[in-house]
C-alpha cells in the first residue's frame, strides 16, 4: 500500500455520548468494594489486531479461568482501535455496552468526557490484592485523565529506530555506533547510499500521528498549547519535522512509503534504517534475515527525547454494578505479572508491569537475553510521555485532517507549513 492511499483511507468513527460520566461514577462507586462471584461468571473483551493479541489473550483467559472460575469471551473486533471504538459505539446505541473494550491510548480521554468509561480509583483502593506499585507513575499516567484513572494500560509501545547492521558495516559505517541525532541519520543515509550499500538509508513510518507526535515533542513541539485553547502542531517544531521528511525524500534517501511497504523495503534490505513502533520489535526479529538491531529514537541534536506511549488501555465499559466488578476482576490479570509477561513475550510492547519485568519469575531473564527489547525498554523507562489526547469527541476526524496534511508536505503537494496550517485550521473546526 502506498503512502496516499494508506492516509486516505476512510474517516475513523466518531463515539456517540451514550451515558453521563456522573452516572457512571455513580455505579462503580457503589459497586467496587464488593467481591463478586467469579465461578461460572462470563466477561466480554472486545479487542483490536489478531496477528498480536488473540494468542496471548488466549493464554490469560485459560490461565483466569483455571484460577477463577471467570471465562472471558474474547471478541475480536477488526485490525484497528477505531474498529474497536466503532464496536463499542455500536453496542452502546444497542444498550449492550461490552464489559472491557481494548481502545488506543490516545482515545480513553474521549471516552472519559463521553461519561462511556469507569473510573478505576475506587475499584483499586478497595481491592486489598491489587499493587499499584508494580506500575510505574509514567504508565499509569497514560490513562490518568485530570487525576483519575479511566483504565489500565495493557501494551504499551515507543517509536525506536531498526538497522540493518550488515548493510552499515557495507558503507563503511560502524554497525555498534547508530545514529542518535536527525542529522546524523541523514549523515549516515547518505554514505549508505552513495556507497550502494541499499537503495535507501532511512525511512519513517509517517503513515500515523502517533509518529510524527513522536518527533514533533522530541523536537521541542506540542498538538495544542499548554491550556488547550489553540492548535499548536503548525509552530515552527512540528513544520521542521515535515521539512527534514520531504528534504530526506528530495535528495533521495528515504522513500515516501506507507507502513507495509516500508517495512518490507527494509527486509528486503532496500532501506538501512526504519523507524517504526517498539511493538514490532518480534515481527522484525522473525522477518529480518539479516543482523537486525534496534537504537533509540533519532531526536534533533539540540532536542530531548520524548516518546509518547502508544498501545492500547482496557478500559470498563459495563454499565451494570455487577458486571462492572467482574469486568475489574478480569482486567487485572491481564495486567498483573502474569498477562503482562505473556503479553510481552509475544510482542514487542513493552511490559507494563514494572515487577514482572524485574523479576526473574517473569520477564527478567527473557529481556536480559534480548538487546533489541532492552533498548526498548530503556526509552520506554527513560523517555515515556502521556499520548496527546484531543479534548472532546471528534480526535479521529482531528487525527485524519493532520494524516492528510502531512501527506501533502511529504509527498511535496504543498509546502509543510501551508500543510499543517490547513489541518490545524480544520482541527479548530472539530474542537469543542
């Protein structure tokens, strides 16, 4: 799929208000200090990505059912969050909400303000066998909205930089020094392609806001200003993030291609360099037939690195009393040691359980053995920041408008800075 075609693909959906954040609040917390009966009891999960989650959720809910009682009726809902959102929409108009529902990490604010996810504070001060201290403050933060918790992060990802360690050490490049900085990546896309070691030396998974997020807050930028009032992705941070994309795609080093072709171009070993989700991480492992290493994301030489946290939360979105405390029930062994260390296992999402991954019981031997996931998980410990969430309920519409004007600025339609002043004009439409 090529990039203007992955970016106009069509608008995600947008969630209908169903129910009052009040009376929400209101059930979960007359209900969460009661232990209900999980013995024969069925909870629903609606979730996103086959190809990454049906195994592993698989596992935990034999694993709940053997310990519980509790089955979980794993529901799969298509190969994105806003098939997931669009599923919940659905059922919430129907009446019949599932009990946990798998959104992007960027959209549990908007189920926050729609009044369609739980709060979890009360479940989790009154659950004596719940460690929130096995969570770090910067993943719990993810799902923290003005200072409540609206669900839990289950897999979590930073955008890392993938190499091709052959083809540097072919350009005459030193394959255990990758490049830190945007300028030395184009320092080091160039000597890989004017030595024809590949035919490209770098490319960017640009297809999502989520990336360009990632090198919009290392470069200094933000979506919106501190008090939310004005769009601010269209300051000079976010246009030089687009200028140093279509000046890589002009001189010829990095190819204007969506997310599938670009991640075979770099099996291929037609590109040096991908900068794509820690998430992967497995898939590039498996599908590299090469030695394939992972490095931190490249920031600009006087930026800071900022990785905002991608992946997906479980967040409740039972209405009833009662199936709201056995949707908490079977969310935390998803999270717990357990799931969370059968989750990273199969993945590349970094574990959101800070004791499993520090324990040998769990993942610490499994991410001692493995360089590409320590790398990750130092970005992920050092540089983790909340996902940019747009206040009020039109952020996929917001999310495509900016697609779009990247797009056009990469593929040299328009100028980067009359690009992201359209989409930021559009966005301000959308806004509440």
């Amino acid at each position: 799929m090529d990039l203007k075609t992955a970016l106009n693909r069509g608008g995600a959906p947008v969630l209908a208000t169903a129910l009052s954040l009040s009376l929400l609040a209101g059930c979960a917390s007359d209900s969460a200090g009661q232990q209900p009966d999980t013995e024969g009891a069925t909870v629903n999960l609606v979730y996103a990505f086959d190809g990454l989650f049906t195994e592993p959720f698989g596992e935990i809910t034999s694993d709940l059912e053997s310990r519980t009682g509790m089955t979980v009726d794993l529901q799969l809902a298509g190969n994105s969050y806003e098939d997931s959102l669009a599923r919940l929409q659905n059922d919430l108009t129907a009446g019949n909400p599932p009990d946990i529902t798998m959104v992007g990490l960027n959209q549990v604010r908007m189920l926050a303000d729609a009044g369609a996810a739980v709060p979890l504070g009360e479940f989790i001060e009154s659950d004596d066998e719940f460690d929130s201290g096995q969570y770090s403050q910067e993943m719990l933060d993810l799902t923290t909205i003005d200072g409540e918790m609206y669900g839990m992060p289950n897999a979590v990802s930073t955008l890392v930089m993938y190499y091709n360690a052959d083809v540097f050490a072919e350009a005459g490049l030193d394959p255990d020094a990758p490049p830190q900085t945007w300028e030395e990546v184009e320092e080091d896309a160039r000597a890989i392609v004017e030595s024809d070691a590949a035919t490209y030396g770098h490319w960017s998974d640009f297809e999502s806001v989520w990336s360009f997020e990632n090198f919009l807050r290392s470069n200094g930028g933000s979506m919106m200003d501190d008090t939310e009032t004005d769009i601010a992705f269209n300051d000079a941070p976010g246009v030089e993030v687009l200028e140093y994309w279509r000046g890589m795609v002009e001189s010829g080093l990095m190819p204007a291609f969506g997310t599938d072709d670009g991640r075979e171009a770099f099996f291929r070993g037609d590109v040096a360099m991908a900068v794509d989700s820690s998430a992967q991480v497995g898939n590039y492992e498996r599908t590299a037939g090469f030695d394939m290493r992972t490095a931190m994301l490249p920031i600009p030489a006087d930026g800071e690195r900022q990785a905002p946290g991608g992946g997906n939360a479980l967040v409740i979105t039972a209405t009833d009393p009662e199936r709201q405390r056995l949707a908490w029930e079977a969310l935390k062994a998803f999270v717990g040691p357990e799931g969370s260390t059968t989750t990273t296992e199969a993945t590349g999402y970094l574990p959101v359980n800070a004791y499993a991954a520090e324990s040998d019981e769990y993942l610490a031997e499994f991410l001692d053995g493995s360089p590409n996931r320590a790398v990750v998980l130092e970005q992920g410990t050092s540089s983790l920041v909340p996902w940019f969430s747009w206040p009020g309920e039109r952020g996929p519409e917001i999310a495509e408008e900016l697609q779009n004007g990247i797009y056009r600025a990469v593929s040299g339609e328009q100028p980067p800075q009359d690009a992201l002043d359209q989409a930021a004009d559009a966005a301000a439409e959308l806004l509440p």
